[in-house]
C-alpha cells in the first residue's frame, strides 16, 4: 500500500475493502490490517512495537 492509501480516511482503500467483507463489529482484522501497513510505512516505530511485545485475544471455550 502507498502512503496515500492509508491517509485517506474512510475513503482509502482498506476502509473500502472492509466495508465490502461481511465483517462483525468487533472484528480486530481491519485494525491488524492498518496497523501492519502503517508499521511498514514507518508511520509507526518498528522499535516501539517491538518493545510492547505480542498481543493475544484468547477465546476460552465457553460449557
């Protein structure tokens, strides 16, 4: 992705590709999404987000 996608607001690309998947609300893959590109842009601190280490969601299986 170009730097000009990802600066567009809901008109960028990926805004627009998300709202076309049958996603729910509270699905973290568009935000992963955005926040890999932005990383990669150097948008964010590769340093910073190595520091703050890995993050989970982990879904217990309910009984």
């Amino acid at each position: 992705m170009e730097l000009k996608d990802l600066m567009g607001g809901p008109e960028n690309i990926l805004s627009q590709k998300s709202a076309e998947a049958p996603l729910t609300p509270t699905c973290l893959v568009p935000a992963a999404v955005m926040n890999a590109c932005w990383l990669e842009n150097g948008m964010i601190s590769k340093n910073l987000a190595r520091d703050m280490g890995k993050m989970e969601i982990i879904f217990d299986k309910l009984e």
